[in-house]
C-alpha cells in the first residue's frame, strides 16, 4: 500500500469481512442466546435449579456429557448470572473443549469479559491447541456479524491473531469499526492496535496511528518505541524516546534496555549517556539488567572506562554482569584485563557460564591471538563445559587463520558427533570458509552440499574460494545456481568474484563484473571498486590501480580507510611523492590518519618515495603501534642505509613488549648488510633461533649471504651457502653474483652464473651482471659469447629508464626511447656541471662502461646515463632549496654514483635516488649510504 488512509476517515463495515459467515439480520444487537438459535435446541426437558447460592464450580464437575453442559450453561443464561458467566468462563470453554464443541467454547470464551488478560490468554492457548488462530477468527466474524457485542479484550485478543495471521484487511475492518461506533479503546487494544499496523502494513503506519492518538500512556510509548527497534529504526526509536521525556511519560526497563542496545549499535554515544542520565534521575541504576545495558553500550562505543565506571558501581554482580563486562574488554582487544576480570569474577563465587567462555573465545580469534584460542577451549572442556555453535564459530576462524587443517578436519568431526551442522548454518559456513582458506575445496564443497540450511553467507564463501583459487567456471556455475534456490545474490558474492578477477590479473573480467552488478539492480559500492583497485596493486599493476580509483570517483563513490590503504601502496610502487601527498591530505580531512593501516601505508609510501623525515614523523604519531608498523619503519631505516638506527629502534621495540617476527629480521638484515655491518648481522641472525624461536628462511640466508659478500668476505659467504639447511635458490646466487660483480671474483661469478642461467634463464639481469664482470676484464670473448646465449634463449635487456616529477610532470628519460624534448639545453648544462665538478676533483669512471669502445667515447657515453639528465633536468627546474628526487629502475652505476656527490657539493642541494635496490641521500657531497652498495 503506497500511502496508507487517515484512521480517522475509516468506515469500511465491518461485516463485510471475507471471514464472515453470515450478515447481520438485525440492526439492534441481538442477545446472547439469539447468537445460536441451534445451541441448545437438544437440551433435556428438565433442568436442575440453580439458586443464587449455586456452586458451578463444584455441579460442573458432576457434569459428565456435552448436553449437560449446554443444560448448565443455558440455565445460567436464563437466570442472567452474567457474573457467573463471567467467573467461571474459562471453565466452561475447558468443558466445552473436552466434549470437542470448539464452537461453544469460543463463545464461552468471547462473552466472558469480566477475566483478567491473564486468564484470557490461558483460555486462547486451550482454544488454540483445540482449534488454531484461524478457527477462532472465523468464530469471532460469525459471532460479531450476528451482532454480538465485544469487549476491548476480545477485540484486543483478535487483533493478536491478525497480527499473527498477518491478515491485513480483517484487522483494518476491527479498527473501522471501533471508530464508527466510537469505541473507547483502553491501553491494551492501542497497544494491539500498534502492532498489528507494524507488522502487517509496516512501521510508518504503526508510527502514524500513534501520533494520532490523543491519550499515549506509559505503555503505548514504550510499545511504539520498541516497535521501531524491532523494525531496525534505531534513529527514529532514539528520536521517540526523547519525545517520550518531553510528555512527561516514564520508559520501563525493558524500553531503557533496548534503546541502550540502540546506542550500541549506532555507536550514538552523547544520546547513551542521556538515557544513563535519564536512569540516574529515575535511581534506576540498581537494575542489573540496565546496568549491563550500559556496560554494553559504553564499550561498543570503544569507551571501556565508562563501561568500567559502572561496573565498579554496582551494588551486586550478576553472571549477566559479569559477562557483559568480559565481553567489553575482550572485544576490544584488552584480552589481559578480560582474564583478570575472569578471575575476580571466580572469586566472587559466580561461576562462568558457556557464555563467559564464548566471550573469551570470540575476543581472543577477533584480534588474532589464535594460539590461545585452542588453549582456551581446553580450559573450557575442562572446566566441564561442552564446546557449543558460538565456541566452534570462533575455533574454526582461528584454525582458519593458523592454516591447521588438520585440526580443523577434528573439529569438523566434532560438530558431526554432535550434530552441530545440522540446523546452526554458522557452524556450516565456517566449515566451508576453514576449507576454502586450506585449499580443500573438495571437502569445502562437501559440506556445503550437505548443509540442511544454507544462506547466502554459504553460497558467498563457496563461491570467493573458487574465484580466490582461479576456478571462475565453477565460481560462475554457483552464481547461476543461487536462483535455482531462491537466493538472491547480494554485493557480497559479486564483490567476491571482482576480488578474485582481480587478484588474478583479469582486470578487465573484474570490471566487467563491477558492471553486471549494476545490471542485477545492485549499485556497486565502495568494497567492489577497492576490490578492483587491490587486484592490481596485487599484481603490482599500480598505475590502473590509480586509474579506476579515479573512475570510482567519477561514478560518485567515496573512498574509505581500505582504499586510501591500497592506493598508498600503490603510490609507494611508483614512488608518486605528491600523488601520496595528496592523499595524506584526504586521509587527514576524512578522519583515516587514525586508522593503523593508513598510517602504515603513509610510513611505507613516504619511504619509498624519498621523504624519510615525513615517514618517521608519521610512525612517531601513531598511539598504539602494531608490528606492522614497527616492521614498516625498521624497513625504511634500512633501505636508507641507517642499520644502526634500524637496530634502535628493534631494542625500543621490544621494550614496547611487541615481540618480532620474520619480517622484523628480513628489515634488520637488509639494515646490516646496506650499512656494512657484518657483526651486528651475525648477531642478529644467531638471535633468531635461540632468542625468538623463529625459523630463518630463505630470505634471511640471501641477506647474510649478500651482507658478507659486499664486505668483501666472499670465501665465507661461499661457506655459509655450503652450509645451509635450505637448497640455494636464485636470490642466493644472484646475492653472490652481485658481490662477486663488486670484487672482480670471475671464479666464485662464473659458478653463480651457472646456477642462475639453470633456475632463471630468462631474467637478462644475470646476463648483464656477468658481461660487466667479462668486460671489466676485457674479455670480450666471454661478453660476446653471452649475447649470443642470451639471443638464441630469447632473452632481451629491459629498458633502462630514470625520471623525475616537476609539479605534476613526469619527465622520463630512456636509454633507448625518443630524447627528451628540452635534450640539448639539458646536455648542454650537464657539461657545464661535468666542467665545474673536474675542477673539484671528479674523473669519469670509464670502467662502468662495458663496450669495447675507445676512452672518448667511454666518457660520453657516461653523459648519456639516464640518471645524470634526470638529476640536471631537475636542477634546471626545481624551486630554490627544493631536493632532486630521481627515481631509476636498475642499479645506479659507480660513476653516476660519485657524480650525483659532486652536483650536490656545488649546487648546495639534497639529491633522493632510488634505484633498483635502495636509496641514496646526497648531500654537500656525501652519501648516506657511505659507498656501501
């Protein structure tokens, strides 16, 4: 119904109702008696006389046939004992219903208005469990339509029904005519009232109905308010019980309750602290069941001491109490005060229940202690307490996260056992998303088959494993299945099939989904377009990352912490500084600066971008560091060449009581072996096993291995690979072909070669490393013999390129594209600045050049280096006091190197290169990373 009619404009007659049996064969309202001419057509002659004094109670139960009864009942009707009627009209529906005369029962049940609405609903329940709520509205359209006269609590009782029957026009057609006749409507039946309308024709008419009314007592407000919570209109209940202050109506508590869990859930915290203001006035804080309300709803709005506050409150702790306070701290990741908390609570002598464990359980998996998940269900088992749907959910997320299949397989036998998947599809989904997530998608789709009840939690989990696994044709079989049972696919399972186009570098199938979206009549939202955005930056395809992102924009969707995240990392792939920059701004105006992620991302994009100072200032603001973002910033110290400052900052780490892991070792090593620090690497690398029980891998070996080697100790960089318990693999040997390049080793090279050309033989970089080795000692044979190798295994060079960012300009400069449009004036100044620098002392390093080429043309080939113009285009251009930031995709060559030194001493400026493997900070002619590279 688009737009619901005025109550006060109904007229719609009432015996007009389908249901209705009969009309009405009179205008004025018949007696009781005249309702059923039939009723008691088989009565004996003969009845017993029934004086004022008469005892029903005690003659009903001599009664031993149905004609007896009907006898008595008719004799009280004669002798116009309403108020026996009324008295003892619960037992007379029992009788009736006994001798099967559901008929006469309702009557008997409809006429007896003097009983309490208690006594009512136990008479409805015996005419239910006799008849059902259908009988007994085809027996009150019968009995009204014939012009028996209803009070409101039989109105109020069929009302009930239609809002149980959902039946719309029955209950429309009961209020028309209680407006007609001008029926004075009590509490209870504006309380039917409300909800039939709620339920039935939806909550604005339920809401429009109680505006109307000119009384609202206590109870109908609090009726309306929890109305609108059960229909998820938080906002507009919050709005009701403000309203409801204002007309001087008091809330109960169990209307209290629930707009606090409003507060909660809508994290509305200013209107949670009036409502605790409201139960302070009303010196309701010695109700337990508010009180845990409010525990709740302060530590939803992450404010654990207010929650705390009332707690120690107080006068007494229920279990519900003392769970609601658990629960707080767990879920907030304060899971140390949740176990002191546990054991205050058995000291109190309240013993914890399945919930209280569940709490623990659930807090521990949701923020990643997943190795204490299984030790607390031990403790719980032990406890004595039985692993339930809530304990098994939260095991299985951290037997998903830990990768333990097989401990998963033995919880799945459990549930079995116990018969937990049968009914709980939770239990179900989890099942199905631990074996995605363990690449069993056999046994994953075994279970979802065999689930009695799947929702669409189900089908989304099925169908992102496939599409995560690359198995689109099963993933698009499962979609096309999901009508079949009529399920309709939400933006979860199509955001699921983005993110795994995506991921696999279909980029443009990912796309093509984000447009079938919009053709199911869903809108795409934020999560499918970071989906689409994170697939390429996966694939380190950064610039279509920035490219849809700006297409997001276009289509009017609003980035979030996830994508502002991802897009940082995609301007850390390019080292775009303003483009980072630029979000930075947006994160500081949209709030995303306090988001753990974003900050790491700001940390991560800013190092590799060339702006150390603004990492380090970011990292320092951040309140509660996570190992992420000591890894990130440890990592930033080492690509700049600060090992000793990386290893600072690991000691102030662990001070913070933040225990590292591999990735901490692998920015550490990386930290020793670019600042030459060979003692402090072993040391570290010997830390590893027997302080932090962490396994090296191989990773760390090839960081010993090219620490060692670049200090020039190659026979025990040799040894160390003998001696290592993992195979070498082609970061080991490339790490020694590097340093065997650096020390002129042509030996220890040409056995490092081999390797590489076996398990690489189609990466150019181990070809080249090996020709500047053969050049360098003029064995042009060998250099030849290379190219020839290279030729017949189809292997080509890469470009060389280096650029750099005037305002919004990128300038590329290639050693093999088309120049550069401003190429003589750049050259043209290069030589000036090569003529100023000789006067300091600079020479051309002509061994960088590997051609068999005169001396001449050595050194202009040296001018010709990417890196040199890109450095004298910048210098040309750059604000006054602006740094130079270049940015070149292979290693920067010696002489390039000492160059780049020599225009920092004369033009009095900072200079940033990156290159393929680090950064370099020259500055009044020095390097940061003092020649160790």
């Amino acid at each position: 119904m688009d737009k619901v009619v005025p109550f006060h404009i109904l007229t719609t007659p009432f015996h007009q109702n389908p249901l209705s049996s009969k009309p009405p064969t009179s205008h004025s309202p018949p007696s009781f008696a005249s309702c059923d001419s039939q009723l008691f057509a088989s009565l004996p002659s003969s009845l017993p006389t029934l004086s004022s004094s008469f005892n029903f109670l005690y003659d009903l139960g001599e009664l031993k046939t149905l004609n007896s009864v009907k006898a008595m009942h008719a004799q009280m009707i004669k002798m116009s004992n309403k108020n026996c009627i009324d008295t003892e009209g619960k037992n007379l529906v029992t009788y009736y219903l006994e001798f099967g005369d559901s008929r006469s029962a309702a009557m008997a049940f409809f006429v007896s208005s003097a009983q309490d609405y208690r006594s009512w609903s136990s008479s409805l329940e015996e005419l239910r469990r006799f008849g059902g709520d259908l009988q007994i509205l085809e027996f009150f359209c019968e009995f009204h339509s014939g012009g028996l006269m209803l009070d409101s609590k039989v109105l109020c009782v069929v009302l009930k029904l239609c809002t149980s029957l959902k039946h719309l026009w029955l209950g429309l057609e009961i209020h028309a005519c209680l407006i007609k006749s001008g029926f004075d409507l009590d509490v209870y039946l504006k309380c039917a009232l409300i909800n039939f309308y709620g339920t039935c024709w939806g909550i604005e008419s339920s809401n429009q109905l109680f505006h109307e009314m000119s009384d609202q007592e206590d109870i109908v407000w609090n009726e309306i308010i929890k109305l609108n919570l059960k229909n998820g209109r938080s906002v507009e209940a919050l709005e009701l019980f403000r309203s409801m202050q204002f007309s001087s109506a008091k809330a109960n508590s169990t209307t209290i309750v629930k707009a606090l869990q409003a507060c909660g859930k809508l994290r509305a915290l200013k209107e949670g602290k009036q409502i605790h203001g409201y139960v302070l006035r009303w010196a309701l804080e010695s109700n337990l069941s508010i009180c845990n309300s409010l525990i709740s709803m302060y530590s939803r709005n992450d404010r654990l001491d207010l929650a705390r506050t009332v707690f120690n409150s107080m006068a007494g702790h229920n279990l519900s109490s003392w769970n609601s306070i658990i629960s707080s701290y767990a879920a907030l990741g304060c899971l140390n005060d949740a176990w002191i908390l546990f054991d205050k609570m058995e000291l109190s002598d309240v013993k914890p229940d399945i919930v209280t464990w569940n709490c623990l359980l659930s807090g521990h998996s949701l923020h990643g202690s997943y190795e204490a998940v299984q030790a607390i269900l031990q403790k719980m088992q032990d406890a004595g307490f039985k692993p339930n749907s809530s304990s098994i959910t939260s095991v299985l997320q951290a037997v998903t996260e830990l990768c333990f299949l097989k401990h998963g397989k033995e919880i799945h036998s459990f549930v079995l056992r116990n018969g937990l998947d049968d009914y709980d599809v939770y239990v179900g989904t989890s099942l199905v998303d631990m074996y995605v997530k363990n690449n069993c998608l056999s046994s994953a789709q075994n279970v979802f088959i065999n689930m009695k009840n799947k929702n669409i939690f189900a089908w989304n989990s099925l169908i992102s494993g496939y599409s995560f696994k690359g198995l689109f044709e099963d993933a698009e079989r499962l979609l096309d299945s999901i009508g079949e049972e009529g399920i309709k696919p939400n933006l979860v399972t199509w955001n699921g099939l983005v993110s795994g186009y995506a991921m696999w570098g279909r980029h443009e199938e990912a796309l093509s989904t984000i447009h079938r979206i919009k053709s199911s009549g869903l809108t795409p939202n934020v999560v499918s377009w970071t989906a689409l955005i994170s697939g390429c930056s996966q694939n380190e395809n950064y610039t279509d990352s920035l490219k849809f992102f700006i297409q997001m924009q276009e289509e009017g969707i609003r980035a979030n912490s996830a994508t502002v995240s991802i897009l940082l990392k995609a301007c850390a792939g390019l080292s775009l500084l303003h483009k980072g920059e630029e979000i930075h701004c947006l994160c500081i105006r949209k709030g995303f600066v306090e988001d753990i992620f974003v900050a790491t991302g700001l940390i991560n994009m800013y190092s590799k971008s060339g702006k150390f100072k603004s990492a380090h200032e970011v990292f320092r603001k951040i309140k509660n560091k996570t190992l992420a973002s000591w890894n990130c910033m440890i990592m930033a110290f080492a690509i700049y060449g600060f090992g000793k400052e990386a290893i600072s900052l690991f000691d102030e780490m662990r001070g913070a009581g933040v225990q590292p892991d591999a990735i901490t070792f692998t920015a550490l090593l990386s930290g020793c072996k670019n600042s030459g620090l060979v003692d402090e690497g072993w040391k570290l690398f010997d830390s590893m096993s027997t302080d932090y029980n962490i396994a090296p891998t191989i990773e760390h070996f090839s960081c010993m291995v090219d620490l060692l080697g670049r200090a020039s100790y190659l026979d025990e960089a040799w040894d160390f690979i003998q001696m290592m318990p993992l195979k070498p693999d082609a970061t080991i040997w490339g790490a020694f072909l590097a340093s065997c390049r650096i020390h002129i080793n042509l030996a220890f090279a040409e056995i490092a070669a081999k390797n590489l050309f076996e398990l690489e033989p189609h990466n150019p970089a181990n070809y080249v490393l090996m020709m500047n080795l053969y050049s360098m000692s003029n064995r042009w044979d060998d250099v030849e013999r290379l190219k020839d190798l290279m030729k017949n295994a189809g292997v080509k060079n890469g470009p060389v390129w280096s650029w750099i960012q005037i305002d919004q300009a990128i300038h590329m400069f290639s050693a093999e594209g088309k120049p550069h449009t401003d190429a003589g004036k750049i050259y043209f100044e290069l030589y000036h600045l090569v003529h100023e620098m000789k006067k300091l002392g600079y020479e051309p390093d002509i061994s960088c050049v590997h051609q068999n080429i005169d001396e001449v043309e050595k050194k202009q080939l040296l001018l010709s280096h990417t890196e040199k113009l890109a450095i004298t285009f910048g210098l040309m251009n750059m604000k006054s006091g602006e740094p130079i930031r270049v940015i070149k995709n292979t290693r920067v060559c010696s002489d390039c190197h000492t160059a780049a030194k020599y225009m920092s001493l004369i033009r009095k400026c900072e200079i940033f290169m990156k290159d393929g493997i680090r950064f370099h900070h020259f500055r009044e002619g020095e390097c940061t990373c003092n020649d160790c590279w």
